[in-house]
C-alpha cells in the first residue's frame, strides 16, 4: 500500500511517475540507453484538502468557511491531473462535522464481519473470471460486467453528460462489479452503477 497525504503537494513529476504503475502493475526505468522493468503492483490511497485553507464546502454548521479564491482552488485542484485522477478506482469527499455529530454516531459493523463479506465478493470474483475485479483488462469488461438494459442506459447517459473518457467509464463499471458481487448478485442493475457513480466524483476547480 502507498499512502499519499496532502498529494497535490507531491512534485507533479512524482505524481504522474504513477500512471504506469497504476495502470499496468510495472515500472520501467531508463538510464544511460537501457531500460529495466519492475514489478509495481500496490493500491494507492490518496488523501487531500479540498482547497489550500482546506475548508472549501464545510457546512455552515461547523463555523468555518473557505477563504480562498476561486483561482487559489482551481490552481491547487489542477495538480492532480485527468490522466492520474482516471486511474483512481474511488473518490470519496469526506466532509467537515462538528465534534458532537461524530460523537453521535452509531457503531458501525465490525472489521470481522466486512472482511467475511469482502472475503466472498473476492471468491466469487476469482470463481467468475479468475482474478480480481480491479485487475480486469479492458477487454474482459463486457463479457464480466455484463450490465442489465436499463443499467447500460444509464451507464451510457451518465458517461457522455459527464464527459468521461473510455478509462474513467472502465473503471466505474470494475466498481459496480464489485458492488454487485458485495450484493451477491450476478448482473450489473442500475443501482450497483448508481452506487458506483457515486464513488467517481472526480475534481473540479
């Protein structure tokens, strides 16, 4: 695992030094005319501020408010590319909440029991197609993510009304996949995919 806190403070050249990695499970370095490839497989978790102040869409609740410029945002947002950013299977945005809220909270399941779940989500990958859903190549993904009619629908009109590439889209239908194996179920419906599109929230300055 490679844990990357406050990632658009990273040199840019570092971060797109990834998309290989990411994208193939290899690294191939080149000095003084020949060239060597690595294996470099390894999930990525990329943490970050939303803006420089790193209180850009705190609800008002929590008293703070952002302070930075539109310019400011965009700017600091802009360090992580399209390209890189189309590899990161999930991005979530984790709001600000008042202490007494997360104080409230309920307990949540136990990691025994996710794990037994994510356990045979995995199997019943491995059983299907032989390997994990994240690793699927992209011609893999139609006979293995096969998606319902209306599930296809809505995948097509979500993708074009957001301007997704071919990348982007391949990776939203590997989560759902996921989702729907989460479920036990066998087909992609619409509501894994809605769920999926949900975890894509890609930046925007």
């Amino acid at each position: 695992m490679l844990f990357l806190d406050e990632t658009p403070e990273f040199p840019r050249a570092a971060l797109e030094a990834l998309r290989e990695p990411l994208e193939t499970g290899r690294i191939t370095i080149s000095r003084a005319a020949r060239q060597a490839t690595f294996p470099a497989r390894f999930q990525l978790v990329a943490a970050m501020n939303p803006c420089p102040c790193g209180w850009l869409g705190a609800p008002a609740r929590t008293g703070k408010a952002c302070r930075c410029t539109p310019e400011a945002v965009a700017r600091y947002q802009g360090r992580l590319s399209g390209p890189l950013l189309d590899r990161i299977d999930l991005q979530v945005e984790v709001l600000a909440a008042p202490a007494a809220e997360l104080l409230a909270l309920p307990d949540g399941e136990t990691s025994a029991v996710v794990a037994e779940r994510v356990a045979a989500a995995r199997l019943r990958a491995l059983q299907r197609q032989g390997q994990a859903n994240a690793q699927l190549e992209p011609g893999r993904i139609d006979t293995c993510c096969r998606l319902d009619a209306p599930a296809a629908h809505f995948a097509r009109s979500a993708a074009e009304h957001l301007g997704w590439s071919g990348r982007r889209l391949h990776r939203c239908l590997k989560v759902a996949r996921t989702i729907a194996d989460l479920a036990g179920s066998e087909n992609l419906a619409t509501a894994h995919v809605a769920e999926a599109l949900q975890l894509q929230r890609v930046l925007a300055g």
